[in-house]
C-alpha cells in the first residue's frame, strides 16, 4: 500500500474550452498539495481533491481490508481484543481513552467557534452555492488536500488583512537562501541553546533535497539508524516558509536521537509516541513567531501592533486548534474499523469527519471508495492519535522553556533562541528518552 501511494499520479484540472485529447497526468503529491493551498478556483480545487482522493483510495481497498484481518489475527495472539487496543497499549494507561475525549471536549468550544468564524468567511468569499451559511463546510476550500489545518486560507479569514502575514517565504528567496543554508540556519539555532551540533554522517548522508535521478517519497522524515552516528533527514526541500518550519521540526528529531543515544536501546525513543512530535512542535512555537523572524532578520515586523496579534493568533488557530479535531478523529474511525469490521469503512469516515470536524465530501461518496487512505498514515499504518498527545504536549513544554528563559509578557511571542537556559530545560527532557 505504502508503494501504491507513493506512486500515485493525477491529471491537471483543464477548463472544458481548453481540453483537448492529450492530457499528461503526472501531477505527484506535492503538486496537488501546492495547488490546494494555492488555487482561488474552486472547481479546480474540487478537481483535484476528487482526482487524489479516486486514485489514492479504490485501488488500495481490499489491501486494506485484508490487512485489517490480519492486524486484528495478530492482536488477538498478543492478548489483545483488536488491533485498535494493541495500538493504544503503548500509552499504559487503562483510561487513556477516556483522558483523551475528555481534553477534547476542552477544545470543542474554540474550534466550534472558529469554525463558525472560517464558515462565515468562506461563504462570504465562495457564495451560497459553496458554502451554506449554517451548514459543514466541504473539505476541497480549507487550503489542504485532507482539510486537516486551515493556515493557507489565511488571506481569506484574517481579521485584518491589511496587516499582511507572516510569510517570509519572499525575503528568503532575496535574501538567496538555499536548502543548505536552511539547514545551517536550523542547526544554529538548536547549538545558540546549548545542543548538540549534527554530526558529519548527516551532512554527508541526508537527502536535503528532491534527486533528479530517481523517483523519491518526499515526505519530511528524520531517521535514527541506531549506531550513534549516522542520523538523517530525508527533504525534498524546496526555498520557501513551509519547508524553513519543516526543517526546523525534522531536525528537533534528530537532537532527540543524539541526546538519548547513551540511553540502552529499548530506552532510545520518546517516552510516549507523542513525545517525539511534542518536542519538535514545542521548537516550531518559538521559531514560526514574529519576534524570532525579525531577530533573524527575515521580517521588518513583530507582534508589538494589536492587529498584528491578532492576525498572527488567528493563522495559530488555523494551524493549531482547526488541527486538533482531525488529529483527533483519524484514530478514532481507526479504532471503530479495528472492532467493528470494515463493511462501512467509508461512511464511518465521514460520519467521524462531520462529528468532530463539521466537514464533508464535496461530491457523493459510496463503499466503493477509501477516502481514508488519501491521508498516508493510514495505507502506511502509522498511528495518528500520537499527533493529537503531541499538540497537547508541546505548549506545556514551550511555556517550560520561555519560564526557563525568563519570558516576560504572551506565551505567543516567547523566543528561546540562544537561550542557554531554555536548551537546558529541552536536554533533560530529551536525554532520558524512553526511561
């Protein structure tokens, strides 16, 4: 299923006056990602959440199908009910459940108001014919390909927009950054705190950016090789703000395989699955930041005008609190398949699409499809729930650090750059690993 993904091509979207008999349908993920987040036309952007979610999701179906029999066959002789309970063991909470669905109804009213506040926005930008203005919002115009956060409608919901954003992406292409200097500006910032520098084996051996000579999965992943010495990212990186972030969350990874590295080897992970993701968020809160863009140059603004606040806690929000619900959901409808069998895989997905996120399908669905496996965690079997204790982990370990730090004023304008203070509080929390 993992190859099936990675290989999946689709066709570029052509208005009905240009087509013509040759179409060259060689669009990869990230061409539909960057016309999601891009486009201002929303029958193009129906056109390619319809063509990705068609070739992700029917030829993988009964692959899936199979491999949820045999996940549960598997659990069943661990000593476990499904393979949805072996999954969330890892936690060793008998509650963890429960915990979790209670932190979520702590979230709920936030998200349920900006939701009404985003559906306002779009209908006033789409029209009635799009978005209804009291009903879900369809999934194709969040500026995502899985409506999983909602930053790249930015433009369209600031509350004043004439404050611009935050978006650096034009001063770093002037400025002649490139994906090694991104790089180099990453590991700075983690050596300003007192960590630890990447060792030679990563410069030599990371794929910092797409290969020419062959075809490559380009999602962002950090790789421990479990020798105490060759560690690696893997990036298609390209110049730009979303990739900048990127780098810096992928190399958090990677300090945290260098300071747990003395640990025993059962101990060399995180001490939940959440952990991991926690810690490179927690990073990410002080570097995607006004306050940290101008120290390093990149902006002429910081967060000290109102409206400026206001529209950089809005484009969190979207980030952030929107993320929350789908974080949430994935392993949920997960867990539901794992016990209760997957004649209705498909509906139950929408049904815990609308139920947590208030979003549908903008065409009709059926059984026939596997909407599911648009998102690759699911045909390449990574547990979601870890992204949602992660988003729950990584504020309270960025107040750590900016308490460290000695932070004065909004937790959201806290930069721990070159504090050695902050790198100090993150070490401990790192170098235990898993003990």
């Amino acid at each position: 299923m993992k190859d099936l993904y990675a290989n999946v091509k689709i066709c570029p979207f052509i208005p009905n006056e240009q087509k013509t008999d040759q179409v060259y349908c060689d669009l990869e993920l990230m061409d539909a990602q960057k016309l999601m987040t891009k486009s201002a036309n929303h029958l193009e952007l129906l056109h390619v959440w319809e063509e990705w979610h068609d070739k992700t999701g029917p030829p993988m179906r009964n692959k899936f199908m199979r491999y949820v029999d045999l996940a549960n066959q598997a659990a069943q002789l661990n000593g476990f009910g499904n393979a949805g309970e072996e999954m969330g063991s890892i936690y060793e909470a008998d509650d963890f459940q429960d915990e979790l669905a209670e932190t979520f109804q702590k979230i709920l009213p936030l998200y349920k108001q900006l939701f009404a506040y985003v559906r306002s926005k779009l209908h006033k930008h789409y029209g009635p014919d799009v978005v209804r203005p009291n009903g879900p919002l369809p999934a194709h115009i969040l500026g995502n390909l899985w409506a999983q956060e909602w930053s790249k409608i930015y433009h369209i919901v600031a509350p004043y927009p004439e404050f611009g954003n935050i978006d650096v992406t034009d001063e770093l292409l002037q400025q002649g950054f490139t994906p090694l200097r991104i790089f180099q500006m990453t590991e700075e910032f983690y050596t300003s705190m007192g960590l630890k520098p990447m060792p030679p084996e990563f410069w030599r051996f990371s794929m910092i950016e797409k290969p020419n000579s062959r075809k490559v999965q380009c999602t962002a992943s950090a790789w421990d090789f479990c020798n105490k010495v060759d560690y690696r990212i893997k990036q298609c990186t390209e110049v730009n703000m979303d990739n900048l972030v990127t780098t810096y969350h992928e190399m958090a990874h990677i300090e945290y395989y260098l300071h747990y590295a003395g640990q025993p080897y059962l101990y060399r992970d995180g001490a939940n699955p959440g952990f991991h993701e926690g810690v490179a968020n927690a990073v990410l809160l002080s570097v995607f930041n006004p306050k940290h863009f101008y120290r390093m140059g990149l902006s002429s603004n910081n967060t000290e005008v109102y409206e400026r606040n206001m529209n950089f806690l809005m484009l969190m929000a979207l980030k952030k609190v929107a993320y929350a619900s789908f974080a949430y959901l994935v392993d949920q409808w997960r867990y539901t398949i794992f016990e209760h069998g997957v004649s209705k895989m498909n509906s139950d997905w929408w049904n815990f699409r609308l139920r947590y996120q208030g979003i549908v399908p903008p065409i009709p669905r059926s059984e026939s499809h596997f909407d599911a496996a648009a998102k690759r965690h699911i045909p390449a079997d990574v547990p979601y729930i870890k992204y949602y204790v992660a988003l729950l982990l990584e504020f309270q370990i960025y107040k750590s650090m900016c308490d460290a730090a000695n932070h004065k004023g909004s937790l959201h304008t806290c930069d721990v750059y070159r504090s050695r203070e902050a790198g100090r509080v993150l070490s401990d929390i790192l170098r235990v690993g898993k003990a």
